[in-house]
C-alpha cells in the first residue's frame, strides 16, 4: 500500500514538470502577426500600404516578463533582456503597397535576429503571412475645369493673370501644381493665357479624391484701357538768362507728385528734357521730350501722349548787339544833370591846364567851353550780354584867363591866358538791367580823360575791351541833341 502511494506521488511530479515544460515552451512561441502593424489608406484601385512592428505590443510583453521575475533571480534577468532584444529585431515587409484595390492580396514576411532569438528562447511562427486588402472607398473624382479659373488685373497691355480656385481643388489646394505655358503677364485683351495643372494624386487619395493632369486655355478680356494724359498740359517751361545765352527749367509742381517726385527708386517715373537746353535765344525752337517709367505708368493705368513737344523760346532778357535804331536821348536826359556837374568840376579842377590838381583847385579861371559828345561806343560781354555798357566821350574846347592862384603851389600866374580842349569819357554800366529801357542802367560815372581824342579813346579800348577777349564793342550813332558843335558856349 505504501508502495502504490509512492507511486502514485512521482506519476504527479512527472505529470506536473512535463505541464511546466509544455507551458514554458507555448510561453515562447509567438504569432508575428499578432506584432504587426498594417494600415491601409487611399481610396480603391489608389490604396496605400503602410507596415510596421506594433512596438507597443513588444514593450508589453518585455513588461510581462520583468513582472514575473523573482527577486535574485539573475539569469532570469538576462534571460529578460536577450528576450527584449530579440523583439527589437523582428521587421516587416510586403511586395507590394501602393495602387491597392479591395481584394488585393499582399504577402507579407518578418525577419528578426535568428541568434538572438534562439538565446532568450523565442520561437517566432507564420513568419510568412498574406493580408487581404479591404474597406477602401471609391475616390470622387475632382473636376479641375470647374473649379480652376483665371483672373485678370492691370490694365490692357500690362494685365496679370491669377489662379482662382473654388469648390474641392479650393479644399485640396496644396495638393496641386499650377504652371503657367504661357505668359501671365504684360497682358492685352484676346491674348490667350495656357494653364497646366497637376494634381498630387498620392496625396488626393489619401483622402479618396483624385483628379486627372488637364491644360486649360483661357482668354484674356476685361482689363481696362489706361487713361490717356497729356503730360504738357501742366507743364511750365522756365526760360532764364539772357538772349543767346539763356537756359530752359521745368517747373512740375502742377503734375502729380508721384509722377515727378524721385523716391525710392533711382530716378522718378516722369522726367523732361530739352533740345537744346542752352545758349538759347529769344524765337529759339526748342523740343521738349518725355523720359518716362512706361511699366510703372502702364501699371498705374495712364498712358501718356504726345511724349514731345515744340515750344517758342520767349521772355529772355534781349540785349542788342549794337545800338542802331535804338533812340538814346531818354539814356542822356537821364545822365543830364549828373554830366554837366561832373563836367563843371573837372573844368574848376583844372583838368583842362598843368594846374590840375585832385584836391582844392590850385588856381582860379575866368573861362568860356563849348562841349558835346564826339562818340558813343555800345560794348558788351560775348558770354553775357547783360554785362554791357555805353561809353560816352564829350569833347570840351576852353578858352579862359587865370584870375587868382595857390602861392608857391600853382604852375600859372594870374592873367595868364589858355586855350585847350579836353576829352572826357563816361562810362553807363549794365544798361537795360532791370527794362528793356536804354534809361535803365546800374551805374554812371568819369573812366577815363586826355588832352587828345585818340589817347583818350585808346586807354578806354585797352582797360574795357582788349583786357577781355570777350568783350564786343561797336560805335553807336551820336543823337544829334547832345553831339559836339562849334556854336554853344556857356561861361564859368
């Protein structure tokens, strides 16, 4: 009897190891579809197959295993990690995954470190299985003729072409590629504009849309005219200077500063310039032309016309080149009373004697002159008319007896007789300055006196004319009021 209970015990203990055994041994068989992760999107006959190890799964069955270990337990413990490595081995691949339609079946493989798999006592079954592909949707196909439009802006020969979209191609915008074939800009109404649009069908699918590559044509209309402007009509020519050597500006204060106003590019849109634009003189014709932006103006729908005009040269100054014609009695009228002082003290300063003197007379005179003006010379400067002048000569013929003298200074001797002619010359400066009046001049004085005319004449050529290559000077017509004559006397 107690034999038979001793049997019966060890029959147990056999039963019990050989279950351990069989339960240890289903522990490390594992199912390499369980570990997969397959995903399928797109739409049917576009499907798109993405695999991969669910790494979720293998961390949990890696915790499972820490969990059942015993405190201690050291080859347990390796026995853990080997099993972990030995999962982060295992991959997936598939024939194919991409155009999928429902009922497609793709075979798929894992492999995984074999050695390492042995060493933590895995043992990976159905490492070859077939997934049949199902639940993909049929894709909505996107009509791109519908939804894909051009628009036009700018003006007629410079208009620009821009996609507009609308509808799903709106929605799924990114997903498209829109090349223009043709030029999309510097449009003119009736120009044709070509549109190639491809669509991303990968991606469309992906959300079960499709859509096919199309050319689209389209004709440009709509774009306005530019508005036609004349740009001289608010234009002002400036002349300035003097005849024959003046100078043109532009006045643009009455064009729209934008048009005329430099900013932040290198020069404005609109710019004058003239032909010529010196040495002008008064009836001159001068060309005025349009330098402008035309992309800037066409954009900004303005088109101007003409781009040149011919203008009249008018209001220089007029200087003449002689005095002929010109009536000169207002300009001695003027200078009259300021002449006949002057002359009055040169004769009383004994201009006309070897008793002058810059200071107090040295000598006193009873005397008799007759005087006029023998010359007038009209002079001016080549480069600048304005810079002009009237010379005057006025001869003086004296007959006088001294009356009185300067002790121990005077050259003569009281009643002492002298006849002598004397030549003054007078100088009017910049005549005509202000008006176009030979009365108008800036200044009036003596330059120069002689015994002789042609001394006096000389000195004058040779301080006023030949010191200046420039300078002109022509002889002028003496009116007949003021010019030398033997008949007028006056005393002093």
């Amino acid at each position: 009897m107690q034999r038979k209970s001793i049997i019966v015990i060890s029959v147990i203990v056999l039963i019990a190891s050989l279950m351990t055994v069989a339960f240890g041994c289903a522990g490390s068989s594992i199912d390499v579809r369980e570990l997969a992760s397959i995903h399928v999107s797109g739409a049917n006959g576009y499907g798109t197959l993405e695999l991969k190890t669910n790494r979720e799964r293998t961390q949990a069955m890696v915790r499972e295993k820490m969990d059942a270990l015993k405190d201690g337990d050291e080859k347990g413990l390796k026995r853990a990690f080997m099993y972990e490595a030995a999962l982060a081995t295992l991959s997936y691949t598939a024939k194919t995954t991409t155009t999928l339609r429902n009922g497609d079946t793709v075979e798929i493989r894992a492999s995984f470190d074999e050695a390492l798999a042995k060493a933590a006592g895995i043992r990976f079954k159905n490492t070859s299985f077939v997934y049949t592909v199902r639940n993909l949707s049929e894709a909505a196909r996107i009509h791109v003729e519908d939804s894909v439009k051009l628009t036009f802006k700018g003006y007629n020969g410079v208009g620009e072409a821009e996609v507009a979209l609308s509808g799903e191609i709106q929605h799924f915008k990114d997903d498209f590629a829109f090349d223009f074939l043709s030029p999309s800009t510097k449009l003119s109404n009736g120009d044709t504009v070509i549109l190639h649009v491809i669509p991303d069908n990968r991606a469309l699918t992906s959300a079960g849309r499709i859509a096919a590559e199309t050319t689209l044509n389209f004709t440009v209309e709509g774009l306005p005219e530019p508005k036609t402007v004349n740009p001289f009509e608010n234009l002002v020519l400036m002349f300035n200077g003097v005849s024959d050597n003046g100078t043109i500006s532009f006045d643009t204060t009455r064009l729209p500063a934008d048009w005329v106003d430099q900013k932040t590019a290198a020069q404005p849109p609109l710019q004058f310039t003239a032909e010529p634009d010196d040495q002008l003189s008064n009836g001159d014709r001068v060309t005025v032309r349009c330098e402008i932006d035309e992309t800037w103006f066409a954009e900004n729908g303005v088109k101007l016309s003409p781009m040149t005009k011919t203008f009249e040269v008018v209001g220089l100054k007029d200087y003449p080149r002689n005095l002929d014609g010109i009536d000169l009695m207002p300009l001695f009228k003027t200078i009259e009373a300021e002449m006949e002082d002057d002359i009055a003290l040169r004769l009383k300063q004994n201009y006309w004697n070897e008793d002058a003197s810059a200071g107090e007379p040295l000598s006193v005179w009873n005397y008799e002159e007759t005087h006029g003006v023998t010359r007038v010379y009209y002079g001016y400067h080549e480069n600048d008319r304005s810079d002009n002048f009237v010379a005057i000569l006025v001869k003086i013929k004296i007959n006088g007896t001294c009356m009185s003298v300067t002790p121990y200074k005077s050259a003569v001797s009281p009643g002492q007789q002298e006849q002598a002619t004397l030549y003054l010359m007078y100088v009017v400066e910049n005549i005509m300055y202000d008006r176009s009046s030979v009365d108008d001049f800036r200044s009036f004085g003596l330059k120069g006196h002689s015994d002789a005319e042609h001394k006096a004449v000389g000195a004058f050529r040779e301080d006023w004319v030949l010191s200046d290559d420039s300078v002109q000077m022509v002889e002028a017509k003496v009116p007949a009021d003021v010019a030398w004559r033997d008949g007028k006397k006056s005393s002093r």
